[in-house]
C-alpha cells in the first residue's frame, strides 16, 4: 500500500488538504449589533456570546432582552428614559467578555446583562467590580458566581436571575413527596460532577425533612454505559422513586437500562437531562413516568408566560427557549430595579437590585437572597411518549 | 438467589465483550510482545463503521459487523505497517509509546471528522425483546452479544489450532527467529495476527453499539483498559487466558456494583491489575517460564 516514501508524502500532503477544506466549511461571520448611544437614553450592555461554542445561548438570551426592551420602550421607558442597548459578542470566551466589559464601561452603561456561562461570568466579573456597575447573569447557575469562593462574601454588584443548580434537588424532592406522594426513594446520581453531587444532597436533605426515606445512594461515573448490575440491586431495594442527577448521556441508556429490567417506578432528574438525544436513546415508552426540573417551559399557561411566548414568536417567529426567557427576565427586574431606585445610577441600582422582592418574572416570582441569589419557583417537565410536557410549576 | 441469577446474566454478556476485546490485547502481546493501546480506539472505528453501514448502506446487524470487522482488520494492518513494523527492533518503551500516539490519533482524527458527540445507533437494526424467563429479565441482545462472542471466540480457537496460519502464530510467538528459519513469513504473520485482533475488536464494537445505544469517538477507552486487565488477569499472551479473563472481570464488576458499592467497581477492577502483577505477574493461565515478566 505505501510503496514508496514519496508516495508515503503524498497521501500524507493530500489527507492535509483533506481536512483543511474539510475545516474550512460551514463557518460563518459574526455579526454585531453596534447603535450609536443616544443622548438622553439609559444605556444598558448586553455581553453576550453570539459566537463560539454556546453561541445559541447568548443569541437567545439577547433576543429575550431585546423583546423585554423594545416593550420597555413602547410603554414609555423607565424613569421617563428610552432604554438605549449596546449588545456586544463576548465570543464564549472569558477574557473576550472582560474585554467586552471594559468597552461597555466606556459606554456608561447603567448595567450589564450576561453573559450566559458561569466562566464567562466569571471572567467579566472583576471590571463589573471595580466600576461598581451591576452586572444581571441570565443563566450562570454555579454557586460561586455571585459569593466570593474565598472569603465567602457576596460580590455587591452581581446579581442573577436563575437558581443555583443545587436548587433543583430541593425541588425535585419536593415534588416526589408533595405530588407523586412516594415514601422512599434511591439516589444513583453521577459522582464525577459536582453539579450532580450538590443535586444529590439537597435532594437527600428535603427529601428527609418531608418525611421521606433514602433507601440507598449509588453512583456511576462519566462515560459509564453499564448501569445493570446496580439497576438489579437497586429494583431489589424496591424504592418508590428513583432520583438520577446527572447528564443525558449516561441518564438515558441508564433508563432504558432500567426498564428493560421491569423498573417501573417514576424516575427524576434535572435539566442535564434535557436534550433530544434523551428521546433518541431512551426510546419514548422508556421515558414515560420520568421527570425532570427545569427554569422554565415554553408550555406553561400562565398568563404571563402565554404573553410572552406570544410576543417573541410573532417578533422572532421562533419558540422562546429558556435563555431567551431569563434574557428576558433579566431586563424586567433591572427596570423594577431603576423604578425602586428612582435614579438611573450604577451603585443605587446594585443597592436597589438587592432589596428586590416578589418580582414577577416570566420563569417565576423572585425574591433576591443576601447571597444575590433568586428564591424562585421551577418547572417540572414530564416525558409522555417522547415528548416534553410541562407537569406543574413547583413553589419553594 | 432470583437477584443473583440476574446479576450473572448482566456479568456474562458485559464480560464477553471485554473478553473480545482482550483477545487481540493477548494476540498482538503474544506475538511481538508490544501491549497495543490503540485497541480500544480501533473497536471504537468498529463501531461507527458498523453505524454508518447500518444509517447510510441500510444493512442489517449481521452485514453491519462483518462490514466492520473487515475494515478494522484492514485498519489493524495499515496501523502495524506504519506505526509499529518500523520500530519492531527498538526499545519496547519506543513502541509502547507509539501505541499510546496511535490511540491519540484515531480518537482525535474521529472527533475532528465526526464531532464529539455521542452518535445513536439506529434501533432498525435490532429490535429488543425482553423475555420474562422465572421472574428473570433476559433481552434478545444479551442473548445476541454472548452467542456472537462465543461464536467469534470458537472460530478463533478453530483458527489457531488446526489452520496453517494459526500454527504460524503460534511458531512466531513461540520463536521469531526460529520461525523465519523454518520458512515461515513473521511480516506476514503479524499482519494476520493484527487484522484478526481488530476484527475481534471491531464485532465487539458493534455490540457496544447494539447495547448500549450510543457510541462517541472515546467510547474506546474505558472498555480498553478494562480489557487489558482481563488479558493481564488471564495471563498476556494467552489466549484462553484472555477469555476467561474478560469474563471474570465482567463478572466481578457486576457483583461489586450489585452487593457492594457501586462506587467501589472501577477500584475494584484496577485492584485486580495490581495485585495480579504483585502475586502472579503471568497471570492465571501463565507458566513461569521465567522469561515473561
């Protein structure tokens, strides 16, 4: 096959080729979306991730805000001001959002909302910090976003509209002890995240402070495919409830998994679990009587949900998914914030932002916690027959 | 006792895959005593050739793993020709190394032309059934992996023992050079030795695939390490040692997760690994002959 060295070269040069063209495909431009401030108007910076890997969070998020501003705007605005937004791309990247961050200073932005992941959050963080400017994360639910890791103080001016992912635990538990009315449950939660693990022990600890019992606590690992020899042990144990923190990839072969042993009792998670590969891999009739928290369901009836999932389908013709709802969100408190302050400032915003009390958002009323974090409700999502329903809303 | 049975089945059909896979560790260590870490990377290429001729030519499960088995043992040649024949007389950490490269590249180059993500293996292909036998749970596909690995494993057996090539094999392993002089050809040898080992592989691929679902371009290695303990368990170089190895492996793993803790499972696994090479380093089936290490 490889005769000579020279053709030994050849292929190797022709496989380069191969796969520069290969790489070269299917990338497109970014584009920004850069309006002249306006004298006058309130200017609010959107840093949000419009390329790179979670690029389809921060577009999202952005058409939220942008709907929740245009809306703003047509009633009048806030304060007797037009709300003016800068929206820039952070690129997923850490050090582009502070770099993002440091331009929107420039800009006299009276906040920042985004960007969207924790890391990201992170990374702008410090500029927010030190120009003392609130900075709203729509969807970065790690713990130490808005508490110094540290000195575990609260960061003054980082606020967030989402719950911290432990959160879903609590609500998880809930729900199987007040709705599905189950007296014991196991817990067989991946060991390698931490976001499961926190999952785990709040699901443990409300789960027993209802009254419920931990039959037992198993584990698999990232990248386990095999799940029997614990299935079989755990349908001994005999739990009314199964709770699964952890990711699609290993929660779906585990359920089908679990089925195909004769497990029939309900089994829940949290929104790791969502992902059409779920359905995919799982199959439909596996999935039925399984359950999964989540920040928000474009199902939902209440009024205010019904209204928005409106509005955003006729602008972006367009499902709202979640991240456009907590873009949305993020804007909305940081009006409620500018009324209750009465001043288009920075500092008195943060202050404001921090006393925020039962504010009605699109993902749930809000109450902000000294940790700057929202005690809000969530969503349980049920799959009948392959397909996402929304259940019932869970208040804490 | 119900529990204990069940448990059996789930250790007996995880570990004829592992044993698969442990063959062609044992092989290809049996003849030029290089410990071939690309393996689990090529029964990963085996799963998604036996995906994409089940997706894209629509052919059964059957044809999809023959597909696959004949690619992978073109894709075992190619790898020896270029990775390791120009190194067969350097130091063994040179090859040693060079395996770990090739794993590397056939993980990456898979990522770079599919994506990371994980692909699903099209339930047309086999359709599950679950029988309710005495209150025991048994599936078609645990039925299917365990025939077809024992089948694969006879075949195999058949091969080495009563075909020419099968006693070249065993002259190389034996003695390279004594095997040259008796007019047997050692490139030619290690080549079918390779594009055998990988055809295993390349079947046990597929039935990751038909398992569990959904294969991803790391799917391999995992598998692979647990393999290559099996094949140490069993004694490296030996054959039956590789099979016996797979399956007590695969059984030990599922009664640790199903009596002890299902924490404990890979400890207990790489345990094996250390402590086989502390007490009996030739492994079950090894004879101290004491040129092995």
């Amino acid at each position: 096959m490889f005769g000579t060295k020279k053709r030994r070269i050849a292929i190797l040069i022709m496989m380069v080729f191969m796969f520069g063209i290969i790489a070269g495909c299917g990338r497109e431009a970014p584009t920004n979306q850069q309006p002249a401030p306006t004298a006058g108007a309130i200017n609010v910076g959107l840093n949000v991730e419009l390329s790179g890997g979670v690029a389809s969070y921060g577009t999202n998020a952005r058409d939220g805000a942008m709907l929740a501003i245009e809306q703003v705007n047509a009633a009048g605005g806030v304060l007797g001001q037009q709300l003016n937004p800068i929206v820039r791309d952070c690129k997923s990247l850490p050090d582009e959002a502070m770099s993002v961050s440091a331009a929107l200073v420039d800009e006299n932005i009276v906040a920042q909302i985004g960007p969207l992941t924790s890391g990201n959050v992170a990374g702008s963080t410090p500029i927010m910090m030190e120009n003392k400017i609130p900075l709203i994360a729509p969807a970065a639910t790690a713990t130490n976003v808005t508490v110094d890791d540290k000195t575990g103080a609260t960061r003054d001016y980082i606020f967030r509209v989402c719950f911290i992912d432990p959160f879903q635990g609590t609500l998880m538990a809930q729900f199987a002890a007040d709705n599905l009315k189950v007296k014991t449950a196991v817990i067989y939660g991946d060991t390698s995240s931490d976001y499961a693990k926190g999952l785990a022990d709040y699901f443990k600890q409300t789960f027993t402070e209802k009254g419920g019992k931990i039959l037992g606590t198993e584990g698999f690992v990232k990248d386990d495919r095999d799940f029997r020899a614990t299935l079989t042990k755990i349908k001994g144990l005999g739990p009314e409830f199964i709770y699964v923190p952890g990711y699609y990839q290993e929660v779906a072969p585990l359920i089908a998994q679990a089925r195909e042993q004769g497990i029939t009792v309900p089994i829940g998670g949290p929104d790791g679990w969502d992902s059409p590969d779920m359905v995919t891999v799982a199959k439909a009739e596996a999935l039925n009587n399984t359950y999964f928290t989540n920040h928000y369901s474009s199902q939902d009836t209440d009024p205010k949900v019904v209204a928005f999932v409106e509005a955003f389908k006729t602008k972006y013709n367009k499902e709202p998914d979640g991240f456009a709802a907590l873009g949305y969100d993020s804007v909305q408190i940081m009006v409620q914030g500018l009324n209750d302050a009465q001043a288009a400032d920075p500092v008195k915003l943060a202050g404001a932002l921090a006393q925020i009390k039962n504010f009605e958002g699109i993902t749930g009323n809000m109450t902000i916690d000294t940790n700057h974090n929202p005690v809000k409700a969530g969503v349980i999502i049920e799959f009948k027959d392959g397909k996402q329903t929304m259940n019932s809303r869970i208040q804490p | 006792m119900q529990e204990l049975i069940q448990q059996l089945v789930n250790g007996l059909s995880l570990g004829a895959i592992y044993a698969l896979i442990a063959l062609g560790y044992t092989m290809v260590y049996g003849i030029i005593k290089l410990i071939n870490f690309a393996h689990g990377d090529v029964m990963m290429v085996g799963a998604f050739v036996g995906f994409f001729s089940i997706t894209l030519l629509g052919t059964n499960i059957a044809v999809a793993m023959l597909i696959a088995m004949a690619v992978c043992a073109l894709l075992g040649v190619i790898i020896e020709k270029v990775a390791y024949r120009p190194l067969r007389n350097s130091t063994r950490i040179a090859s040693l190394i060079t395996a770990i490269g090739v794993s590397l590249l056939l993980e990456y180059l898979t990522i770079f032309l599919l994506g990371p993500n994980q692909k699903i293996f099209p339930d047309t292909a086999f359709t599950v059934k679950a029988y309710d036998i005495a209150g025991l749970s048994i599936l078609n596909k645990d039925v299917f992996v365990f025939v077809s690995a024992v089948g694969l494993m006879l075949v195999l057996q058949y091969i080495i023992k009563y075909t020419k090539t099968g006693k070249a094999m065993r002259a190389v392993s034996l003695d390279n050079e004594a095997a040259i002089l008796m007019g047997i050809s050692v490139d030619k040898t290690i080549s079918t030795t390779f594009a055998i080992g990988s055809a295993l592989a390349a079947a046990a691929g597929v039935m990751v695939g038909v398992y569990y679902g959904a294969i991803n371009p790391l799917m391999g290695i995992i598998p692979g390490l647990k393999a290559f303990v099996a094949a140490v368990l069993g004694g490296i170089g030996i054959i039956p040692g590789a099979m016996v190895g797979g399956f007590v492996i695969g059984l030990l793993e599922t009664l640790v997760s199903g009596y002890g803790n299902s924490l404990y499972r890979d400890a207990v696994s790489f345990g094996v690994l250390i402590l086989i090479l502390l007490v009996k380093p030739t492994g079950l089936f090894g004879k101290d002959t004491g040129e092995k290490v």
